[in-house]
C-alpha cells in the first residue's frame, strides 16, 4: 500500500507541476492556456480520489510515514485546484478579450507582470518543496 501511495503522490505532484509549467509559459505568450491543462487537472482529481480510497481502506492507526505522505497529498491538491482556479479566471479574461485586438493586446502585456502569473510561480515553488520532502522521505526510507 505504501508504495502505491506514495507513487500517487509523486504522480499528482508531477501533473500539478506539468500545470504550472504551462500556465507559466502561457502568460508570457500572452494567452490562455490550453485545453490540455483542463485534461491534466482531471486526472489530477482521480488521482487524488484513489489516494483518498487508499487512505479510507488503510488498516488503522496510520503509521506516521503514511500519515505524513497523505498529508503532503492533500497539499498538492490543494495546491492544484488554485491552479485550477487560476487558469479558470485566466481562461474567462481570455474569452473576453477573443475579437477584440486591443483587448488582446492589454492581456498579453498585463499577462507578464499579473498576480496570476505571481501565483503560478508561488505555487510552483511549494510544489517543488513538497516534491522535495518526498524525494526525502524516500531517500530516508531507502537508508
């Protein structure tokens, strides 16, 4: 079980970072991002559902190691439904300014420098430590 579990895991933080990289790409273009990142956050979802049914099915007391994992789970989908979030709002601000040449414009240029792309970076950062202390945790364990 552990070892599925914490294979889910890196699989969500993977896939929120795949997100990140091209929420970040699309604000320096100046667009939305693509239809692509909707399929990710999907999957992202299943995965986190079979991390909670791993969680619900675990034989009780949790070890602190599992416990530990799962919590780091929920962080990352915590992490990549603001990310959902985000390229929502982005996509809507897109669709607004789709036909409209200057509207486009002031997007792409405001794009560079938005608190949006700010949060994307920031949520970024948290994944790569999230992905890190499991990176640690294995290690530790491997020792």
């Amino acid at each position: 079980m552990a070892l599925g579990l914490v294979c889910n895991v890196f699989q969500v933080i993977s896939s929120a970072r795949e997100i990140c990289t091209t929420c970040h790409s699309a604000y320096q273009r100046g667009q939305a991002p693509s239809s692509a990142v909707a399929t990710t956050v999907d999957h992202l979802e299943t995965v986190f559902k079979e991390i909670e049914a791993t969680e619900a099915t675990a034989a009780r007391p949790l070890t602190k190691s599992v416990s530990e994992v799962i919590e780091i789970a929920r962080k990352c989908n915590g992490a990549a439904l603001a990310l959902k979030d985000e390229v929502e709002r982005r996509d809507a601000k897109a669709a607004k300014a789709k036909g409209n040449l200057f509207k486009a414009g002031v997007l792409a240029v405001k794009s560079v420098a938005s608190p949006g792309a700010r949060k994307v970076e920031k949520l970024e950062k948290v994944l790569q430590a999230h992905q890190s202390a499991m990176d640690a945790r294995m290690l530790y364990s491997l020792w």
